[in-house]
C-alpha cells in the first residue's frame, strides 16, 4: 500500500490504530482451545471485531514460529482473514547479509504479500536496502524501541555525539524515502518522540508501547502527529487480551473502538 | 548439546566445520527440480554427503521463509535428516521485546529443537537474556558481521572509546557465560578476530565469511583458534554450490572434506 492510500485511510477511518495480533495459546480463551486451530479462530475472530476501528494489522511472527512447524501455515491463513483495505506489517525484526535479506523480503513481500516487514538495522546498509526500493513495500526500521534493553545499545552516545538510534535514523534516511520506509519509536519514551519526530518531519512512525507496556496516547499524539498523521500507533495486548471469556472478541472491539475514538480527537 | 560435548565431537572428527544451509531454488541443480520438494531433496543429499566432515549445520531461516506457508514444514523435515551427533545453528537472526524473545526461545529450542539460535542485539538485555540459561542451548549473538554494512553501526566508536560491537560484547559477557553464548564474528576481518578472541577468550565463535565472502581459513585459525578450539567456521556456498550438475552431493562432499583436512592441521 503507498503512502497517500494509507493516509486517506487513516483519515477516512478517524484511527491510526495498528492492531498487534500476538496470539498466546496460553492467554487465548479457554472455549477456544478445543477448536481445530485456536490460534486462526482467534485471530480470525480479533480480526472481525477490531477491523471498523484499525487501519492496520501487526502480526508478530514470534508467536506464529512457536507454534512449530504448523506455525507459517497459521501466519498465512490470519493474513487471509485481514481485508485489503488494511495495513499489514510483519513484526519480524528481521535482517542479515544482502542475498538473505533478499530472502526475506521475497518471504514477506512476494510470498506472504505484506505491506511492511519490520527490520533490525545493526548489520548496516546492506541488511537493510534490500527491504526497500518495492513501490508500496516498506522497511519498518527499529530505531528507539519501547522496551528496558533499549538503554543497553540504543541509547549509547557515540563519539560523533548523536546516540546509536539517532545514527540510526539519520543513516537511513539516506538510503530510504519517506514512501518506503518507517522508524519504529517506542511510546514510553515521548519526551525522545518529539525529537525524533523534528529529527525525521517527513517519516511515519509506527509506536508501539501504548496499552500494557504503559505509552499515552494523547502524548505521543502531542509529539508526533504530522498534517498527514505520520504515525501508526500499535496496541496488543491490551485489545487481544481485553477479556478472557467468550465475549473475548466483543471487549476487543470495545477497546479498540475507544482507542479510534480518542484518535479523531487528534485528527479533526 | 553442551559445550565439553561440542568441543569432543571436534576433537574426535578433527573439523570445526559448519555447513550452512541456504537452499536457494534458484541455484540447486535442476534435475531435483522435478522432485515433490527440491529443497528438501537438496538439503538432505547435502547433509548425508558432509555429514563426516563437519560438526555442525546453520539452516539460514531466510531460505526457508522464502518457500512461503510450507517453508517452515521444510524446515522441520530438514531437522530430521541432521544427525544427532551435529550441533544445529538456526541462523535466525532473532530478537524483541522480552516477552517476544521468550517465543522465539520457545520456537526454535522447544519445538525445532535446534542446540542454538542467531540473535541480534540491537534492542538490548531484555531481547536477549530469554536465549540463555536454557542447558545446552545457546544464543550465538551477532558482534561483528562479515558484510560490507558493519561499517555502519557495529565498528561506530563510541563516546567511552569503544566501538559498538565491542560494547555488545562486553555487555553480552555479564548476561551470559561461555556455556550458553557465542559470538558472530566475520572471517574477513582476521586483525579484528585476533581482538576479539582477546576481549572474549572463553567463548565460541561462529565465524561465517569463509569461502563465498573470502575469507581465509588459515587467518581465522590463527587469530582464534584457543586450545579447545573454540570456533565454529561456516561456510554455504562454497560447499552448497560447488557443482550446479548431478555430481553436486559429490562435489559438496569433497569440498566439506577439503576443509575437514585442512582443519585437522590447526587441531593437533
């Protein structure tokens, strides 16, 4: 999907709400475990509840590759449950030498079809630019992340005086587009949101870290929307995991329709 | 596998050779195009023909997830043509926030039941630690990598005089010991290999670079080598692809064989 698609839709919609599909066989309903395949039913049955209220969809592909062997075939058969008019990033972090990179983004591009495939950048430019340059494919590129270890490396000050992540992003920018790749900025931290925001006026962002590891959305809306909204805001657990009855799917939706309604607030 | 056992095998096979394996279709001989899966065909004509020459084998995932909802089955089928003599790499490249982590942790050792998994360590302690403490199973994280984009983040100096993958080492030694952890270490940088076996003199290292990206067998030995060895030297192409004909298990075998003898040198 381009840019302007994805915009228009965010503006249509009145949400830049991503939906994080990290389906847990050990938080997943009960009731549902005695279906053929719980985890597609789940997510088939998120999926139905959240889609008026989201413009995108995140499966993480960890909790896909713990379902073993079968696991790939689960990813596949959820994506064909999302509607085309949404959004869909493949949390894979994924990165390695140029001709496995390549690999990769025939995986999730070509194989699987999906919009975006997040990327770890330690390997530098090669690991990277085989993500980009697929008109409307993007590279979603970790940059500051929401979760305690990006102190260890993230965070470091580097000779030069900008912090890895902010090489990170200034590097990138250099060998992607605005119209193909994104910076994943964590929502814990929006204080660092503004910067990075002013560091890359022109990216959009995709924010994880709001819901259970504690991010607020009116901040990181003050820090980082643009004119064109500039940010995909993700939320897991706190929609997949909303209830843990049968009306799992209904306090979902709940949940995530009170998250699209607090984001039109910020897109009038 | 544990590491005294890790360290016996070389010793008794003379080699610390790993053969990695990235079945790429576009470059297995033809002739196994026509079978039910070529892939699986390759691999398995491969292991049985290297299987006496080396200690190890590193699938590389990306060549896997290219295959598309059936990659991950051809993955596990793979598993089962490895003898259980050889130590299993799954060249993954993994790594995410610390609940993520725990299900890749849980993929790749519980349900593939590979002895070690490739990690990246850009999002700091928390994406990694769910890799270690696991008996015989190890994280073999990515410190300084064979590809031409290390120059773009890993060799950053630092504001504390060190540079980034230096950093990722010493930080990475207090999560883990040198039963449970091991380092990435490209062979095209012998000078920096010598540094390194210096920062980190107990640990393994997976030394991919060998052969296809040039590097040098003999360098790697004496820059690393350590009196338990401690290294495991990767080659894939080089051995995968020495022939595109019939003769390409023939041809892969002698050229695994070629490295097992010139590895007994360095063992004596």
């Amino acid at each position: 999907m381009k840019r302007a698609e994805l915009v228009n839709r965010i503006f249509e919609k009145q949400s830049f709400l991503c939906v994080g599909l990290d389906p847990d066989l050990e938080k997943i309903p009960k009731h549902l475990l005695e279906s053929e395949n719980p985890v597609l039913e789940f997510n088939k049955a998120i999926i139905e509840a959240t889609a008026p209220y989201c413009v995108a969809y995140k499966p993480n592909l960890a909790f896909f590759e713990a379902l073993g062997e079968t696991g790939m075939q689960t990813f596949y058969e959820t994506l064909k449950c999302i509607p085309k008019s949404h959004f869909v990033i493949a949390d894979a972090k994924r990165g390695d030498i140029g001709n496995t990179s390549k690999k990769y983004a025939e995986a999730f591009f070509e194989k699987f079809d999906c919009d975006a495939l997040t990327i770890a950048p330690y390997m530098g430019a090669d690991s990277v630019q085989p993500f980009l340059g697929e008109s409307g494919k993007w590279a979603v590129l970790l940059a500051l992340t929401s979760n305690p270890g990006a102190d260890d490396f993230e965070q470091l000050p580097l000779a030069n005086g900008k912090r890895l992540f902010e090489e990170v992003i200034d590097k990138a920018m250099e060998w992607g587009s605005a119209e193909e790749l994104m910076f994943v900025v964590g929502a814990t931290r929006p204080e660092e949101l503004k910067k990075i925001r002013e560091r890359a006026p022109g990216y959009f962002f995709l924010i994880p870290g709001v819901g259970a590891q504690g991010g607020n959305l009116e901040e990181v809306a003050a820090a980082a929307l643009t004119t064109d909204c500039g940010i995909l805001v993700n939320a897991s657990r706190s929609i997949l995991y909303a209830s843990s009855g049968i009306d799992f799917a209904e306090k979902a939706s709940n949940e995530a329709k009170a998250m699209q309604v607090e984001m039109a607030k910020f897109l009038l």
